[in-house]
C-alpha cells in the first residue's frame, strides 16, 4: 500500500556549544547565512523535495525559531507602506513556506530523542529527518533521491559522504557493501564518533535520514550513548542489523555546510555570497584582493 506523503522533522535544540557565546541566546540554526537563516534553507529543500509538513524540534530559545516562520503584520504594513515589494516578499515568503509544526524537547538528550519526540506527530509512518544546521546546495540535490530508495527498497536510507580519515571521528561511520547502484551502497554497520582506527570506511552520515516508524520503538529503549546521549546511530545501527530491510546508503557528492562548525559557516557565507547574483560581482573581484594579501 502506498505510504501517505512524507512529513519532514528538523532537529533544532542541540546547544551549539562550538558557537558560544552566538549561540547563548539564539539557536545555531537561527544564524544567518548570507541573509536567511540556515533553517530556513532546510525547509526549503523539504518543499522542494515535495514535502509540505514540517515539524521542528525545539529546545531553548524557542521562540526565535516560531517567531520566523510567523507573519509579522506591523513589518508587513511598513514595508507595504514604502512599496518595497521585494522585501516584503521576502518576509511573507518564510511564513508561507511550509506548513510548520513545533514540539519541545524538553532537555538536550540528544538527537535520537530530539527523533524520538516526534513520534506523535509523524504517527505511523516514514519521514524524513533533516538537520537544521547542515545545508545541502541547492543545485546538488539529494533528499529526492532518498525518498525515491526509500519507496523502492522499502528501508531506512542514510546520506553518506566521503571525508578525510582523519576528519571520520566527527561523524558516525558505516560499514558498507555494494550494490547495482554506484550511488547506493548497503550498510551493514554505523559507529558513532569513531577513533580513525575504529572507524569501518571513510564513508560519514551526513544530515539528512528516511526512516521507517520502526526507529520510534528502537530509540525509545536506546540507552545513552557516545557523550551520554541518546545516539541515533545507535537506533539505525540495530536496524541495519536486527532487520530484514536493513538501512541504504545513498552517496552525496554534492556541496555541503555544516554551519555549526565555525570555519564550515564562514566558508558557506563566503561560498554563497560569492555564487548570487545580487552579491557575487561585487564581492568575487573584492575576495580575488583579499585573497592577493594573504
Ligand atoms: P550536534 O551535535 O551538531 O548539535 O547535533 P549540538 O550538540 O547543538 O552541537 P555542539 O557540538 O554543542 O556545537 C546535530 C543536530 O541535532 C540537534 C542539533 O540541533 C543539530 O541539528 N540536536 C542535538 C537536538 O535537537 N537535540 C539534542 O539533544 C542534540
């Protein structure tokens, strides 16, 4: 029987403790990039890939989070008021956007219970999980790909991508094997955070999942793990190895920004920046300067 559409969840109440002190105050995933921010880039990219039905998760500072997606009628009047169209569209633009839900996480346990939480929301079917501070290019899409191995192999899919080895402890990392799809790889293991001893591949998950509802079951008697807390490696682990579907992994070759990381985020600014039209010509012959001086 065919699923019902795909709801999307984004994770947003880590405490971003790598951007202190921005991030005492304020979400990492309420941090502008270029001149929206990153969350809103990740709800884009679910609307893009057909899903309408978004449910944040949210932790402290909520309210910077719902208070972006609302409408914000006295700013709305103004800009009417001057005829700035362009702006105005911009505004309504991120309350239009999607249709947005929110759920608390209560304490920071972790991603696998920030997933957990939204088992009353999703119900009884597959979803598709999306950090909100990794940003996947537009023009290199990946989640549509998911999806589409997700209705044909009926399994979990993960996102993989290559990193230097010595860069894997950051990550969780899988085990794989092939299959008839050079894109698609089988997992056969995940470790969260290993030593690059440790680690199975090179291959690390990245920010984006399709998961089966199977996984509220499992993190919901996950125990904490790595840091203490409650891993989702751990839960897609058990269901790459106590299921029959098992989990897919799908290889992402494309751009990517994890704009919790310091650097990431500035080389994201700068990368965008440089590639938009209103931006980009006055800013690459500025960097080419920049760069001269180095
Ligand atoms: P991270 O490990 O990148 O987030 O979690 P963090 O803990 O906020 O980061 P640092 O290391 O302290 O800087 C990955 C994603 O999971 C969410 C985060 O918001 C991020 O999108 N998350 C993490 C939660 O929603 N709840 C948690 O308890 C932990």
């Amino acid at each position: 029987m065919p699923h019902k559409p795909f709801k999307a969840v984004i994770p947003a109440a880590g405490l971003g403790t790598r951007f202190l002190p921005a991030t005492k105050a304020m979400p990492k995933e309420m941090l502008p990039v270029v001149d929206k921010p990153a969350i809103q880039y990740v709800v884009e990219e679910a609307v893009e890939s057909g899903i309408q039905d978004v449910l944040i998760i949210i932790g402290r500072n909520k309210n910077n989070i719902a208070n972006h997606f609302d409408s914000v009628p006295e700013l709305e009047t103004t800009l009417e008021r001057k005829g700035d169209i362009d702006r105005l569209a911009k505004v309504k633009h991120s309350s239009d956007l999607a249709d947005i839900h929110m759920v608390r996480q209560g304490e920071p346990r972790g991603l696998g219970h920030a997933v957990w939480r939204a088992k009353a929301h999703v119900g009884d079917h597959p979803f598709a999980v999306l950090l909100g501070d990794d940003l996947i290019d537009e023009r290199d899409p990946l989640l549509p790909k998911m999806l589409a191995e997700y209705d044909r192999r009926g399994a979990a899919v993960v996102a993989l991508m290559e990193v230097d080895p010595e860069q894997i402890h950051l990550y969780g990392a899988a085990a794989v094997e092939a299959t008839d799809d050079p894109d698609v790889v089988k997992v056969t293991g995940l470790v969260e955070k290993p030593n690059v001893d440790e680690a199975p591949s090179n291959l690390a998950v990245i920010g984006r999942y399709v998961l089966p509802p199977e996984v509220f079951e499992i993190l919901e008697r996950t125990e904490p793990g790595k840091g203490g807390e409650i891993q989702l490696t751990d839960a897609l682990q058990e269901l790459a190895t106590a299921t029959a579907e098992g989990v897919y992994g799908v290889i992402f070759r494309g751009r990517r920004y994890d704009t919790g990381d310091r650097l990431d985020y500035i080389k994201a600014i700068v990368q965008l920046a440089a590639d938009r039209e209103d931006l980009g010509p006055q800013l690459r012959p500025w960097l080419q300067e920049f760069a001269a001086t180095l």
